[in-house]
C-alpha cells in the first residue's frame, strides 16, 4: 500500500516536474520571438490573434516534441529572421554583431599609431627647440595631441551609443518625437443614459474619424469593449491608426468623428447600432473633441 | 588647418547617420516575404461552400492569386471591389483562404457581395496561414504555375497592383 503511495508521488512529482521544465522552456522562446503585428512586444506579451495562435503553435510544438531550434527555424522559415529577437550570425548580419567591435578595434590601432607619432615628434621638437622657445612651440602640438586623442576614443563611443539608439525601440521612439507633429484627436465619449440602459455587455464600441466628404475609409479607429456601468470614454486617435497606407489623419483637411456601438461587432454601420457624429471640423495638429452617443441607426 | 586623419571619423559618423536616417524612414511593419521563390506550402483542407477536399496540388497548372481574407477583416471589404473587378478580366484564377473565419459568416458575405474566387480554401484555425507567413488580412499571393510564390503583397490590393505586378506576369 505504502508502496503504491510513494510511487504515485514520483509519479507525479515527476509529471509536474517535465510540466515545470517544458513551461519554462515555452516562456523562454516566447520571449524570443517578436509578434509582427505589433512593434516592440514579443509573443509572451501581445494579446493580438496572430500571437495567440503562435503561441499556441509553440505550445503544441513542443508537446510533439520539437527543439527550441526547430520552433525558431519554423519562425524564421515563414516569417524570416525578423521574428526572431536575436538574429542569427549569417553573413548579411555579421557587420549587426561585430560592426561595433570591428570599428572599435580599428579605431584602437589608430590611437596607438597616432599617439605614438605625435609623442616622437614632441620628443623631436624637445630636442631641436632647447631654448626659451620651448613651450610656444610645444603647447600647441600638444593641444592637437589632445585632439585627436579625444575625437578617436570619442568614435566608438559614439558608435556604441548611436548602436544602441538603433535598436527598434529607440527607433520608434525617435520616429515618434519626428512624427509626433501628426495630428492628434482626443475624444470624450459620453453615452446617454437610455442608451446606456439598453448596453449588455456584448457590445464593442468603434470610435473613428473620416473626411467630412467623399470616401467613408476611416483614417483612424479605435475599439473598445463596452460594459454596462462605463458612462465615458477617453480615446485618442492618432496618424498610426490608419487602415489604409495613405489614408492617414495626416491626409485630410475636414473630417468627422464617430462613435458606434455595435451589437454585431461589425465595422460597417447596421441598423439598431448606438452612435454619435461629431460636426466636420477643420483638423489641427492637436484636436479635442467632446462626443454624444444619442441616437440609433434606423432601418434604410 | 584640418588634419587629414579628422576627416576619418567625421565620414565615418556621417556614413552611419545616414544609415540610421533612412531606417527610419522605412516601415517596420513590412516583413519580406520568405516564401518568394520558393513553393507553395503543402496544406490540405476543405472548401468554403462544397466542403470538398483540396490540397495544394489541386492547384497546379496555372498562375493564380490566393487572396487571404476573411469577413471580419475590414481592408478586404475594402479591396473586395477591385478583386471582382480583376476576376472580371478573365486574366487570372483568383482562389481565397478564408482566415480564421465562421462558415456562415464567409458565405454570407460573398453572397452579399460578390464571390470573385474560383475555389476558396477555409482555414478556421489559421494554420495553413501561418505556414504561409500570413500575419494579417488582407494579403495576397501571386503564384505561378509550377506552384511557385513570385509576390505577395501585404494590405488591400488595387489598381496599381494589377498593373505593376499581375499585368507583366501574364503577358509573359
């Protein structure tokens, strides 16, 4: 009886033990793997679709069995090595690995060089200009000296830091401040109290702006889950929100903002869906608007 | 007087700005395809409407486009009108994968709007895209009839797109 006891334990001790080890393991390569619909999270942390179901490719990947080499070399091969946080050393990415070094070690054996060229001729002039003079002459090659002592141990300095500076989240941040002169539209949604009655919960909300005339494209959207109690939203859309490349807020002069909730969670307006329209508006770099959800889309 | 050693590192730090510039001017969100020059990814599933069983050597035998959309997806609604349009000209066989979609749902939306595909591949789960390298809807596929991916495009299709990347493949 005893016996069975302790051999059940292993058992399971043993289970939760592979169980432990192989979650680890799921944790670590999700990690390391970039969601490509959203910048700067890796799989383990974006609640996009696409890293849901890759997520789980990595999951039921690794209960087959597979190596954590074989699930990258799966990424890469379908969504090459920009899935990959750590790119592989190949040969287009030798210069990304060794580039640094390669120029700070360049730029060693020419320090060395130089401060040894110069300290001769120094030595030289010391020799030759054994008088008065001395010091006139000297000081100002030593101030070269100087010079170039400081601009070649500032290089790899700088290469280091502008390295970093390119690495993706720097970038977007230094693509934000450039951009960040891109129109903006803050929202304040308010949905009316008989409206906000007749909310379930399964709602969702969209919140857009499209130009005052011609194409509905949105050229910003935001959604957002309705709940019952929520009487107020805060949105902002901005030029990233875009659907299509060149239909951006950027793009237009007059646009009207929209706010929809929507019971079929569809992106086209139905009949029976909750909204409020904002008056068209001259569009400026920063925009704020307040918005009533007061009416409901009748039958066509 | 510049010492000619100093024009070293200010051509040097001006060779990486200028890297680093026009990286930021390109899309991140852009990611070449793998796929391009090499065969189409081996999957097998089951038609939208008929539920029959296709593969992709039931495709074989000329080029075609594989639309990747789905009814949910926003830019396809968008593009719609341009793919009934080019399956209008007759030029090329136009095939979908619907992407993580409902049977009911895709149907309904092409009877409401049109269906422009030959046959349509249903991939409810998203598998046979992510082998495909899919990330998001829409995205379409130009492949030649040896089964070989020669362009894919990312976002809603148009006319420009006809004319720069389907008009000099069939002419051919």
């Amino acid at each position: 009886m005893n016996r069975h006891i302790v051999f059940i334990l292993i058992l399971i001790f043993n289970i939760s033990a592979t169980y432990a080890e192989n979650n680890n393991e799921y944790n670590k390569i999700i990690e390391n793997l970039r969601c490509l619909v959203c910048q700067n999270q890796s799989l383990s942390e974006s609640d996009s679709n696409l890293a849901k179901d890759l997520r789980s490719k990595v999951k039921s990947m690794l209960d087959s069995g597979k190596s954590e080499k074989e699930i990258y070399k799966f990424m890469s091969d379908r969504y090459t090595d920009y899935v990959l946080y750590n790119p592989p050393l190949k040969k287009s990415t030798f210069l990304l690995w060794y580039g640094p070094f390669l120029i700070l070690v360049i730029s060693i054996i020419f320090l060395i060089r130089f401060s040894g060229k110069s300290e001769k001729s120094s030595f030289k002039s010391k020799f030759v200009n054994n008088d008065n003079e001395k010091l006139k002459i000297n000081s100002p090659k030593k101030n070269k000296k100087y010079f170039y002592l400081i601009a070649f141990l500032f290089i790899p300095v700088l290469t280091l830091s502008i390295y970093s500076y390119s690495s993706e989240y720097m970038r977007y941040k230094i693509s934000y401040y450039f951009e960040s002169k891109d129109p903006i539209i803050d929202i304040t949604i308010t949905i009316h109290n008989d409206i906000l009655t007749n909310i379930s919960g399964n709602e969702v909300l969209f919140v857009y702006a499209r130009r005052s005339n011609g194409m509905r494209v949105p050229l910003a959207i935001d959604i957002f889950d309705v709940t019952k109690s929520k009487k107020n939203y805060n949105v902002r859309l901005d030029n990233t929100m875009s659907m299509i490349k060149a239909q951006t807020l950027a793009s237009a002069d007059e646009v009207i903002v929209e706010a929809r909730i929507s019971k079929h969670k569809k992106a086209m307006t139905m009949p029976g869906d909750f909204i409020g329209t904002s008056g068209a508006f001259k569009i400026k770099s920063s925009n704020y608007i307040m918005l009533k959800i007061n009416s409901v889309v009748k039958e066509e | 007087m510049i010492h000619k050693l100093s024009v070293l590192p200010i051509s040097i730090f001006l060779v990486i700005l200028y890297f680093l510039f026009s990286g930021l001017s390109k899309d991140p969100t852009l990611i070449p395809s793998p796929l391009i020059g090499k065969p189409v990814p081996e999957f097998s599933s089951t038609t939208l409407f008929e539920k029959k069983t296709i593969t992709n050597t039931d495709l074989l035998g000329e080029t075609y486009l594989l639309n990747v959309w789905g009814s949910w997806c926003y830019g396809c609604s968008i593009e719609h009108d341009f793919i009934m349009d080019i399956n209008s000209k007759k030029t090329i066989k136009i095939y979908g994968l619907n992407y993580k979609d409902k049977r009911f749902a895709a149907i309904n939306w092409l009877e409401k709007k049109g269906n422009p595909y030959k046959s349509i591949i249903f991939d409810d789960t998203g598998s046979i895209a992510i082998d495909f390298g899919v990330y998001g809807a829409p995205e379409t596929f130009l492949i030649n009839d040896e089964g070989i991916v020669i362009h894919k495009h990312i976002g809603p299709i148009d006319q420009a797109y006809y004319k720069k990347i389907i008009l000099p493949v069939i002419e051919k």
